[in-house]
C-alpha cells in the first residue's frame, strides 16, 4: 500500500478554503480515481511543534492506494482537471510525497 501526501505550507496571510477542499475538491479527486483511491484523509493544521508555533502546513490530504501504478492509473487522466481546481481553495503550491506505508 502507498500514500500519496499532498501537504499545503503554512505562511502568513496564506489563503486556504478548507470548506471547499472536505466538500468539493477530494471528493472529487474520489470520484474521478475511482477504485485507485482505497481511501483518503484531511488534515487541517492546527500547530507547531512548540507552544505558540504555528502549523508547518495549512493543510494535508493523504491517498491511499494499492501501487503507484494503480495511482498513476486513477489519478494521470484526470490530472488536468484535479490540478485546475486548486486554485479555488487555495493559493499555495503543494508539495507532494509518495510513501510506502509500513504500518497501517
């Protein structure tokens, strides 16, 4: 099993619309991989490592899928249309991972 981290950083006066994102964007990224994405999750930042510190990342989602390859499969012909949707939640350019997950 793979995830696929799609992380948002934090900064001042970054604009982030975590409305539109849980209620519109990864659904749709959902719906367009089909049975490529086993699931996914949001995060929404909320701190620092530090008391007081703000959170590295205004936000994150988290892909699960079988393979890179199924990824690839599910998310390569709807790239477009996942990509020009980012700038209506979001100003920021996302900084994407892929891991293996060892522990599930």
């Amino acid at each position: 099993m793979i995830k696929v981290s799609v992380m948002y950083a934090n900064s001042q006066g970054v604009r982030f619309d975590h409305d539109y994102y849980r209620d519109r964007h990864m659904p749709m990224v959902k719906a367009r991989m089909g049975d490529a994405c086993k699931r996914y999750t949001i995060d929404k930042g909320v701190a620092g490592g530090q008391p007081g510190a703000p959170a590295a990342y205004v936000a994150m989602c988290h892909i699960y899928c079988d393979s890179i390859e199924s990824f690839q499969a599910g998310f390569g012909p709807h790239m477009g249309e996942i990509l020009g949707d980012i700038p209506n939640y979001t100003d920021v350019t996302p900084v994407v991972q892929i891991s293996e997950v060892i522990v599930g």
